[in-house]
C-alpha cells in the first residue's frame, strides 16, 4: 500500500514521504489516526496545497515538545522503598509506576512513553528515559532511597 504521510512517524518518515506500507499497518493505523493518506493523484494535489501547513504544525508540536523536554528534565524524583538487605529492593520500579510519578508532577506521560533498559531493582540515583516525540526524549533522574526500619 502507498501513502503519504501527514506527520512524522517514527521508523517510517516525515511529513509528505511517500511511503510503501503493508496493509494491515496502513488500514489499521495510519488511516484511521490521520497519520497518512493514500498516495493517488487527486491526495497528492490536495497534499501539496496544505503541505506548508502541516509541516507548520509539525514545527509546532516539536518546539513544545523540546520545551517540556527541558522542563521535565529537570526533575528530580525520590523514591522510598523496603530492601531486602539496605540496597536490593523488595520487586522493582517499572514503567507503569515512573509514568504515575511523573503524571503526579503535573505531566502528561504514558507508560509506553517510558524508555528503561531494565527495571530499577536497586537503591541509589538512576536515569530513565521519557519519548514526547519521534524526535524528542528527556532524561529524568530518580533516586530510590532504604524504607526506614
């Protein structure tokens, strides 16, 4: 299936690609979200007149990501946890439970917008990644602190 896309998707390209998809994945996900349209000859003309607008918009919506990137990033979270022997936590701190700390900091944030390469399983101070956008991603620091016994 050929599209062009009307915003930027990650591992596929940026706004006006013409882009080769399966099927599925043009049907089920960029049609129906608005991420592209088909690639025929009246879409391409209809592309070409808004193509200064879309690529404004995708501008846009960068800009204010890379602002709340810096914002975010400088965000300090703190932890308190039971150990098992002053250093190992009792489970772990996964992705549902930073998306849940950063929301409570007054961030809108998705557990799928997290990037760990492992869950957190020690005390100390760790970094954890948050995407915004295709091209944008914060680094958060969180310090885990021993529950008090």
């Amino acid at each position: 299936m050929d599209l062009i896309l009307l915003e930027r998707v990650e591992g596929l390209g940026n706004v006006g690609d013409e882009v080769k998809v399966r099927d599925g994945y043009g049907r089920n996900f960029l049609l129906p979200n608005n991420k592209a349209v088909s690639a025929n000859a009246s879409n391409r003309k209809v592309f070409e007149r808004r193509r200064s607008v879309l690529e404004e918009q995708q501008r846009t919506v960068l800009e204010t990501a890379q602002a709340e990137a810096e914002k975010m990033s400088s965000l300090d979270l703190t932890v308190v946890r039971a150990t098992s022997d002053g250093k190992h936590l009792y489970g772990s701190i996964g992705s549902n439970e930073l998306a849940e700390l950063i929301s409570a900091e007054g961030y809108d944030v998705a557990r799928r917008d997290i990037l760990q390469d492992a869950p957190i399983k020690e005390v100390g101070e760790q970094e954890f990644r948050v995407r915004l956008h295709p091209d944008v991603v914060a680094t958060i620091k969180i310090t885990v602190e021993a529950e008090a016994t």
